[in-house]
C-alpha cells in the first residue's frame, strides 16, 4: 500500500520526507525516470539517486521543492492500487489504468515545484515551459539578474573586500558570456558561474596587489564583524566548502565536487570549519552541531556589509566583455602584422649565398707580401739625410757677377 507523505509541521520547521525506498517506489510507480525527478525538483539527475539511496538528504529550498514533488506523485497513486484490488483481469490491467496518470502526475509535480517559496539557497533560476525562446542576450541578462547579488554577497563573505567580490563577480560572468553557448547547454549554470567566480576571488596572487593592502570598511553590526572575522580565520578550502553547504545549501557529494575532494574529505573540512566558528562565534557555539548549518545560513543572509554590494547592470558586463574582446583580437591582430613585417624585411635583406671572409697575408714563396712601404735600410738612412742636410751640395756652378 502506499505510504503518504508526510507535510511540514505548524511550526515552521523542514518538510519532512519519506523513506529513501518510498521515495524510488514512488517515482517508478509514476513511471518517471531520474532526469524527468531532476528537472521538475532544479537539481542533478545524481542529486536524484542519492536522494533515493538515503545517502543525501536534501536541504533548504531542493527539500520544499522534493517533499511537494512526492506529495504530487503519492495522491494520484493510490488510484491504480484501487482499481487493481477491484478488477477481475490480468495485473497489466492496472498498470494500463495508471499510465493516463503520468503526464497529469509530472505536470502537477512540475506546479508545485514552481510554486514552492524561493530562499537564498537555490541553485538555478527556473524557466516556465511554456516562455518563448529568447536571444542569447535575454538570458544571459536573466542569468546575471539571477545569480549576481546572491554571488556578490558570497564572495564578499570569502574575502571580505567588496571591490574584490564585486571585480569576481564581473570577471565570471563576462567569461560566461564570452562562452555563452558552452554555459547556455550547462546543466547547472549558476554553478558554473559560482565556480569562476570563487576560483579568481580566492587566488592567492591578490595579496600582491597594491590595492590588498589597504583593508576594507568593515560592518557597522559587531556581530556582522565578529561573524566576517571567523570566516576570514578558516583556510580557504575549509572557507569554501562552509560557504558550498551552508551559505549556498549544495549537498554535500555537489559540494565535494565544487572543490575538486571526495564526498569524506568534504565532510572533514566540514566538520573543522563548523569546530572553529563555534569557537569564535558565541551564538554558534550555543547550538547542537545538527542545527549549526541553519543558523550559519540565517546569519550569511543577516550579515550587511559596510558599502551596497550592487553589480553592475547586466548590459554594461556584456559591453565591457564584447569590448575586452574587440581590442584583444585588434592586438592579436597588429602583432601579427609586426611580426609579418619583420620576417618580409628579414626576407629580403638576408644574404642568399655564403661568401667566405677574406684571409689574412701570407708569405709567398720567401717573398714579403706587400703590405704598404718599406721600411729603409740604414744606408739609405745616411743617403736621405745628408740630402736633406746639404740639397745644394755638389759641383760648382757658374753664376753672373756684376762688377
């Protein structure tokens, strides 16, 4: 017999879900298969599986949107066990009434999980099924719409300085857009976004800057700076995966692979992280560890920062990207042509045979080579000076007299 499932309490706390076996029973009974569970809850098809094995539980907004999804998929159920203790027939007799359910049971899953209250924590913007196809620009602007002020505030959270988060935030989404059709067939392109975004705001050559070394106004709240400060004391990976499972509500297997770790080594950093807030933040330690992640969450999405973290508009990082591209191909391009230039020039003015270089002078033979004049012998020494002494030395001339 079916087992109904059960709804969430007056008291405001999480939905509760039903057993992982009830809630594979539940989808084969509906004859849906882990890709169909996945796209109408906004998750992974492996989300899906894990959910189903009990290795995971989901949390946060994926736990609404789930526990309406089985709430859906178990009031139709009922009706083909009904039929099937009342007929005579074969047992395909009642498979064959239950299938006209299908399509009505995917669909109202479908509504009540887009009905389902949106928190800080989802993933991924839903699309209705029946929106026109847009432009590649119109979603792009829906994705940064989206995901931008979330993201913004996550990475202030991991380097508490706003013009880094805000720079971060640009940088991923103008890559985005620069390969838009890689992002745009993404399954998770928030997540894809998120993971550029955390890589460039978490590189270790910032603290190079100029700019790193003045600090940033922190919050006016002291429990807002007691809170930045403790965040800030966790090494990076533990700082990540806190801000994955808590501030972002992934599960723990998509929060491993986020930060490239098996599913035991994220849960050990976990665990630290969570050790080391609570030793830092008074109302933190006050709390069962079971309870921790939730109040992180609520303080995460409490916490205001000393200036606006507001993106810019959409257009403007779609202008600035398109722009980065234009004069980086028209630099490519002029370096082409500088290096066309020289090797043409090259061309022309190199040597097209060898020529040996000219030997130094060598002997002949005994003979000298000539090499300019000779130096003289010493009695031509004698001869060239007593000329120069005497030039008019010699026999005696007859010259007139006057008497």
């Amino acid at each position: 017999m079916t087992r109904s499932v059960e709804t969430a309490s007056s008291s405001g706390s999480e939905r509760s879900l039903p057993a992982p076996e009830e809630r594979r029973r539940l989808r084969e009974a509906a004859d849906l298969t882990h890709e169909q569970v996945a796209e109408a809850v906004g998750v992974t098809a492996t989300t899906v599986r894990s959910w189903e094995t009990g290795r995971t539980d989901p949390r946060g907004r994926n736990r609404e949107a789930y526990a309406a999804f089985l709430t859906a998929l178990a009031a139709p159920a009922a009706a083909p066990e009904q039929a099937d203790t009342a007929s005579d027939g074969p047992a395909g007799t009642a498979s064959e009434a239950g299938t006209p359910q299908t399509a009505q049971t995917a669909q109202t899953a479908h509504t009540a999980t887009a009905d389902a209250p949106a928190t800080p924590a989802e993933d991924s913007p839903e699309v209705p099924a029946e929106e026109p196809a847009r432009g590649p620009a119109a979603d792009f602007d829906a994705l940064y719409d989206h995901a931008a002020p979330a993201l913004a505030r996550q990475t202030y959270l991991l380097t508490g300085r706003r013009t880094l988060a805000l720079k971060a935030v640009e940088r991923a989404f103008t890559r985005a857009w620069a390969r838009w059709p890689e992002v745009a067939t993404d399954p998770d392109p928030v997540g894809w976004v998120r993971a550029v975004a955390y890589d460039y705001a978490l590189s270790p050559w910032h603290r190079f800057r100029r700019a790193h070394r003045r600090h940033d106004a922190r919050p006016a709240d002291p429990a807002d700076r007691i809170l930045l400060d403790a965040v800030l004391a966790l090494p990076t990976r533990h700082r990540r995966t806190v801000m994955l499972y808590d501030g972002v509500g992934l599960d723990l297997p998509d929060t491993a692979a986020e930060t490239e770790a098996s599913t035991p080594t994220a849960g050990l950093r976990l665990v630290h992280a969570h050790a080391d807030l609570a030793d830092r933040i008074p109302e933190l330690a006050e709390v069962p560890p079971e309870k921790q992640s939730a109040l992180l969450r609520d303080l995460f999405t409490a916490l205001r920062p000393a200036a606006p973290l507001d993106p810019r508009p959409a257009a403007a990082v779609r202008g600035g990207g398109e722009r980065r591209v234009r004069l980086w191909s028209r630099g490519a391009l002029g370096l082409t042509a500088v290096i066309a230039t020289a090797t043409g020039y090259t061309a022309v003015t190199a040597a097209d045979h060898y020529e040996p270089p000219q030997a130094p002078g060598q002997s002949v033979s005994g003979v000298p080579p000539l090499s300019g004049p000779q130096q003289l012998t010493v009695r031509s020494r004698q001869l060239h000076d007593k000329l120069r002494a005497d030039p008019e030395a010699g026999p005696a001339r007859i010259a007139p007299k006057s008497e």
